[in-house]
C-alpha cells in the first residue's frame, strides 16, 4: 500500500513576510490520517483555514487562503515543498497572516521536513489521475493537464527584459528532482516594479536576501543558482498552488506566462471536471486502483 504520511515531529523555525515585512513565527506539527493540510493562526484563537481551492483569497503576487474571516498568505512555497516531499498531513501554525519568505525558494522548509522526518500512516494515498485533457486560457496565458504514468511539469516564460526573453523546461517532478531542481530557485521581481509595490503595501520585507531583483540590464543579486532559476521557480509555483487540488496529481501539467491567478483558478477547474480524472490508489505492486467514480466533485479531503 502505498500510504499517508505525516511528520515524525514538531518543528518550527522564524522568519519575515514578504509583503507584510513583520517577523513571523511558523511550527510545522504531525497530524492523522485524513487531516491533510490546515494552517492554524495561533494568534486568532487557533482558527484553522484548510489548504483547499474552497478557501482561495487574494490572489496577488502570491497565493492566499481565507476561511471564516481568517487569512494566511503566501503559502505556495511551503505547500510545494509538503506536497514534493509526499507529506499529507500535517497542521502549520503561525502567529502571523503570512508563511515566512525565509530565502525565496523551498529549500528551508525541505530543511525542516528533514530535520522533523516523515511517518507512514496507516491509511492509503488517494491520487487524482489525469484521463482526458483539460486546459484554461486567458489572452496569451495558458495552462493545461494532459494524462501521464507521472506527474511532470513544463512551464514556460517571456518577458520584455534581456534575460527573460524565453525560458522553458521540463520536470518529472519526484522528491530528487524537486529538491536538487526546483526546490532552491527564489521568487523574482523587477527593480522597477519594487517601489510601486511598496507603494500599495508588498514586498515590504523583499531584500537581496530573500529574492532575484532584475534591474535593466541584470542581476542585483551576487548570483543565480541556475541559468534558468525563474522559469524553474514558476515550477515550483505551481506544485505549490496545484496542491489545493487536495490530492496527489497523475498527470502533465503544461503552463505558459500563468502566474498564481490562473494556477489557482485551473486547480478549481479540475476538481468540476469529473469527467477528466479518476482517484485512485497506489496497489503494491505500483499498478493504480480505481476508486468509484464520484457522482459530482467531491470536496477535497482537505477541506474538512
């Protein structure tokens, strides 16, 4: 059986919003079975908000949940690196409406993933298989889910600047690939567009530290960690904002220029299509189980 996982222990690290700039206290703790991933704000009386399309809100620069009047944003960093490492379960505190930018990237939360270990449970993983296409575009963004033996992902990127002209890749996206490949590639902006957000009240804790700034002709930055570190980290986008599908996905997920809106309105998308996917389970011998259809879109483990 190819089962549920949780953390083995708490962890818990600090860090700073981006947009917000204040100081932000995050633990990561094991759940059950079936809990899937909630964030608890430990400073609202411990109101929970389920990681689940249901509750998207704010859709700006970053990802944002909202349930009950309650917030947390920009979560699809940490959603990535939980859902990469094969954890479904577990239960994110924090004391502040924002996850912690921490460098930009993944990698510190698969740092913490590491450090607290992951648990079997005793319960099976539910896949969302992909069978026939399905696809939103909106002017010249595009988004699309093909069926696949796998999940990968080819995202590509073009803008009018001299390093971002054209970027494309491809990844079967597994625990290696995401930790080696996608995990350390951090959020980007332009130098020109940074005043205007501090104006409306982002990236108020944006620095060198904990993103790319682009200015006319380059980096800011001392150094990119790869030649194609932006297209890299809409990958990595985009495994974060999917994950509100509430289940593993099987399938080929193929994007050009979509960014977070539509990220989050095609994970919408897929779970009224119900005709395009099945759940199934992993049998022990890898072949997928076939769980009965379900007469309409089923609300998302998750979003209990």
């Amino acid at each position: 059986m190819d089962a549920q996982r949780t953390l083995r222990r708490q962890i818990s690290c600090v860090g700073i919003g981006l947009h917000s700039g204040n100081k932000v206290n995050l633990s990561l703790k094991p759940a059950a079975a079936d809990f899937g991933i909630r964030f608890r704000r430990t400073d609202l009386g411990h109101h929970e908000v389920p990681a689940t399309v249901h509750n998207l809100a704010g859709i700006q620069l970053a990802t944002g949940l909202a349930r009950n009047e309650v917030t947390v944003e920009t979560v699809e960093h940490l959603l990535a690196a939980l859902v990469s490492m094969s954890v479904d379960n577990v239960c994110i505190e924090l004391n502040s409406p924002e996850v912690p930018i921490m460098d930009g990237s993944a990698a510190p939360f698969i740092y913490l993933i590491h450090e607290a270990g992951v648990k079997r449970l005793q319960a099976p993983r539910k896949y969302l298989k992909i069978v026939r296409p399905i696809a939103i575009s909106r002017g010249d963004k595009r988004i699309a889910l093909y069926p696949s033996d796998h999940f990968k992902v080819t995202y590509s990127i073009s803008y009018d600047h001299p390093l971002l002209r054209h970027q494309s890749r491809t990844l079967r996206i597994t625990e290696d690939t995401f930790i080696e490949e996608v995990a350390p590639a951090r959020t980007f902006t332009f130098l020109k567009d940074v005043e205007m957000l501090r104006q409306n009240g982002l990236a108020l804790g944006g620095s060198l530290e904990n993103a790319i700034v682009l200015g006319e002709t380059g980096v800011l930055n001392n150094a990119l960690r790869f030649d194609d570190e932006f297209v890299r980290h809409k990958i990595l986008d985009a495994v974060g904002d999917l994950a509100l599908v509430g289940y593993p996905v099987i399938g080929h997920l193929v994007a050009h220029r979509a960014g977070h809106a539509l990220h989050t309105e095609f994970a919408a998308k897929i779970l009224e299509e119900t005709q395009a996917w099945r759940l199934v389970e992993a049998s022990a011998d890898g072949a997928d189980v076939p769980l009965p259809l379900p007469t309409k879109a089923p609300a998302p483990r998750l979003a209990n």
